[in-house]
C-alpha cells in the first residue's frame, strides 16, 4: 500500500476488505502499511469475520471522524476531510 500511496502521490485512499479485527494485533498491521506523513483510520466488521473498511490520508488533512452507527450487513466509516484550500 506505501508503495501504491508514494508512487501516486495520493491524499487519500479508500480501502475496503481490511479484514482488520478491531484488536491490539491490527497496530503491527496497520504501522507496516502506512507511510510516513499519513494516518489510518478503520472500521472492522465486528459480527462477523473479515471484511472492514478504512481510509488512508496524509497527516496534513484535518481529518474528524463521526460516530458511526453499528450495523449486522455492512461496515462504514464517517468522516470529514478539510483541505488547506478554503
């Protein structure tokens, strides 16, 4: 994912399928695949195994995630993404 983030030069990326668990272990995951200069956020699916979503995004985004509301079929994640542009 670094490589794909660095070689693009993304401000963000949607990432579905995470298949992340919501648990400590995921850290370990998640420290190897973000590249410096960037943030990941996600939500695991929680009633059922694998699946998931997150977002990638450069630190220099203000980034403020919203309550999300939980649900047995889908996973999602809300936030709100401000650039410096006004």
């Amino acid at each position: 994912m670094s490589d794909v983030v660095n070689e693009l030069d993304l401000d963000a990326l949607v990432i579905t399928d995470t298949w992340l668990t919501g648990n400590v272990s995921d850290q370990n995951i998640v420290g190897e695949v973000t590249p410096a200069g960037y943030s990941f956020h996600h939500a695991a699916r929680i009633h059922k195994k694998g699946w998931g979503a997150g977002i990638l995004f450069r630190d220099s985004l203000k980034c403020e995630t919203h309550l999300r509301f939980q649900t047995k079929s889908f996973e999602n994640y809300q936030l709100t993404v401000v650039s410096g542009g006004g």
